[in-house]
C-alpha cells in the first residue's frame, strides 16, 4: 500500500512523458482552449450570421475567401515575428489582435463590421501557427515531434467540438443576430484570460536563448526562405494545394447545406449542426494519439496519403446527405480527415531547415493558402451554378491532390531521439 503514491507518480510521470507534456507545451494546449472554445462557439455560424445581416451569398464566399488569404499573408509575417520577438511575445501580440477583432463585432451589428472584424479574428489560427510548430520543435525531440502536434491537434479539437453546440445553443435561445453576438463576447472575455495564463506557463526563448545557439537573423524575404526550401516539401506543397482546394470549394456552405437555404428548412437545426461538428471532433480525438505513436515509428507518408484520400471523399458523403443520419456519417469522414494532419504538419518541420523553423512554416501557409483563397471565392460561384456542381469540383481536386503525393511524394525514414 505504501508503493502507491510513487507508483501513481511514476505512471503519471510516464504519461507526460509520453504525451509531451513539458511546461511550455502546457502553457500552450491551455491558450488553445480558451482562445479556440471562444473561436468556435461564433465563427461557426457567421455565415448564418451574414445572411441574417444582409449580406447575402457573396459575402459568405467572401468571408470564406478571406479565411484562406488572410491566413495565408498573415502565415509568413507570423513565423517571422516569432523567429525575431520570441515565441512568447509573439503569441501575446496575435492574441491581442484577436481580442479587437471580437470586439468589433460585439459592437457594430454589420455586415461589413464582421467582415472588418474577421480580418483581426481570422488571424489569430494562420498567424499563431507558426510559432506553434517552431515551440513544439523547440521543446521537443525530433521523436516527439508528430506525438507533440497531435496532442495540440487533439487539444484544438475540444473546443471546436464543445463550442459550435454551445453557440447553437445560444442561437436556439436567442436567435442567430443575439445569440452571435453573445458568443463573440464570450470569446472576447475567453481570450482575455488565454493571454494571460500564455505569459505565465510558456517560457521565453527570446532573445537570449537565441543568441545562447548562434542562430542566424530571422530571414525576413521570403524568395530568399523559398531557394531554401527542399524539393520534398515542394512536392508535398503541389498535393496540400490541391487538396485544400477539394476542402475549400465547399467549406462557408456545408452549414447552409445542413441547416438551410439550400431546402428550406433543411436537414438539421443550428444546436443538431453543433452535434455534427461535435462528431466530427470527436472522431478526430479518437484518432489522433494511436496514429501520433505509430507515425512517429515509421513512415510517414501512409498517414499523409491516408488523410488525403478522407479529404477527398468528404464531398460526395455530403452531397448524399439529406438527413441528420447519413449526416453524421459525412461528419465522421470529415474528422477522419484528421487521421494524417498532424503527421503532415510534423513532416513539414521535418524537413525544413533547423534554424529556419517558424520561417519555413509560414512560408509554406503563405505559399498555400494564396493559391487556395481562389478557390475559397470561387466556391460561392459554383454553388450558385449548383450545389452538387460545387462539391464535385472539389472531389475532383481531392483526387488529384492525393494521386500527386502517392506518385510523387517523398518520406522520411524513422527519427530517433
């Protein structure tokens, strides 16, 4: 009886251990929740929201159209930022520019002020992300890395699993114009306390740990981080583009897919699409660490192919669904989709360069998500050509997106410590 106690730490020291769990690392999963269960308990429904303001169809394909190319031109500035300010400040100054984008929408009921607003909040994912990816490198090692994405990426997904049941729940008791409007201010307060508990768990690596390794200035051009990059990240780049293009397409319109204007009513309800997201993330959950432990063993490239193919798949589960059933079914495909996204992620640090990290990724993002926003405000086209028009574009470039990376892509043979 008396071993207990040190058995018990002994087994929790082990699963820290195994999960990567170092403080900086905590620090982290704990803004992800507060910043990501006020993301999602809003962003979700601001489609909804647009058209209930007037904004009608196009300023849906619009905000979607802004989601990809602001991530994009903020990914860059925000690996940059973080190599020069240090991961801790950076993340502080991303927060902030959240926090004013939620108060602007909590305040000005517009469409134009959301959309105004969106260019603040929509940031806070694309910019943060790089520093994410550079403080998961830096504090672990090179084993740990893909288990130390999918634990972030497992941890993101609690909040946006939670968070759209409880706006859907505040649109059900308030309405979609009151209820959006309260959850912003929900999110608003959220991220408030997100930059705090940010300042005191993450540590500082900046600038003296910096200069405590002899890293090179952070590069601020990106043509110049472009010749760096290596042709297997380019050629997993060409696939992620094309797939994001099958993801993009459709993505501002699933919930009006769901919940209306496509039938009227439709299939679900606001607070029943919050259970479908809420499917979604679970079955991602469920996923994430059996596939981080195995990845991180072997190849990499299965679980990236593997992810693909979900992605492009998605599309044409949800253009049979026409009930709360068979969507459910298309939800758990979307969160399969998570199967292979951290390994990717992980891949993407893989092969950059070491002290080109934060730089690199957002480089990449940037890359990325230009060429995807196109397809982000082309989507609202095709679905008012037809729906079933827009969601078999987007399967078509699903496919070629994972055909391009089973032929042409590239793995990485298994890391030890």
């Amino acid at each position: 009886m008396g071993e207990e106690p040190g058995q018990k730490r002994s087994g929790l020291s082990r699963l820290i251990e195994f999960l990567g769990l170092r403080r900086s690392i905590v620090g982290l999963l704990a803004m992800v929740i507060l910043v990501g269960m006020g993301e999602h308990m809003a962003e979700q429904f601001l489609p909804l929201y647009l058209m209930a303001l007037g904004g009608g169809f196009m300023s849906v394909g619009l905000l979607n159209g802004m989601d990809n190319l602001l991530g994009a031109l903020y990914s860059f500035p925000g690996g940059y930022l973080s190599d020069r300010m240090g991961t801790k400040r950076a993340l502080l100054l991303f927060n902030v520019l959240s926090m004013i984008g939620f108060g602007v929408v909590v305040l000005i009921p517009a469409w134009q002020a959301v959309l105004g607003g969106a260019v603040l909040f929509l940031s806070w994912t694309a910019i943060s992300l790089p520093a994410t990816m550079s403080l998961v490198a830096r504090a672990l090692p090179k084993s740990k890395r893909t288990m130390g994405v999918s634990v972030h990426s497992l941890v993101r997904r609690v909040p946006m699993a939670l968070g759209p049941m409880v706006g859907g729940a505040f649109i059900g008791i308030w309405g979609v114009e009151l209820g959006v409007r309260l959850a912003f201010a929900g999110a608003l307060v959220m991220a408030v306390v997100a930059a705090v508990a940010q300042q005191v768990l993450i540590e500082d690596d900046a600038p003296g740990a910096t200069a405590a390794r002899a890293a090179p200035a952070a590069e601020r051009n990106p043509l110049v981080l472009w010749r760096e990059m290596s042709p297997s990240l380019r050629q997993l780049l060409v696939a992620d583009i094309l797939v994001r293009f099958c993801e993009q397409i459709p993505y501002a319109f699933v919930v009006l897919w769901a919940v209306g204007t496509v039938q009227d009513p439709g299939p679900v309800t606001a607070f029943q699409f919050g259970i479908l997201r809420s499917i979604e993330m679970a079955t991602a959950i469920l996923i994430y660490i059996p596939v981080a432990y195995l990845a991180d063993r072997g190849h990499k490239k299965p679980y990236v192919v593997a992810t693909f193919v979900f992605f492009a798949i998605f599309p044409l589960f949800l253009m049979i669904s026409h009930s709360f059933e068979l969507l459910a079914l298309a939800f758990v495909v979307r969160g399969l989709k998570e199967f292979g996204e951290p390994t990717r992620k992980a891949l993407i640090m893989d092969l950059a360069p070491e002290d080109r990290k934060a730089g690199m990724f957002g480089l990449y993002y940037l890359v990325r998500d230009v060429i995807v926003s196109v397809a982000a405000f082309g989507g609202a086209f095709l679905w008012a050509i037809h729906p079933s028009v827009n969601l078999l574009a987007a399967f078509a470039c699903g496919v070629a997106g994972t055909v391009w990376f089973w032929l042409r892509g590239r793995d990485l043979a298994p890391l030890a410590d």
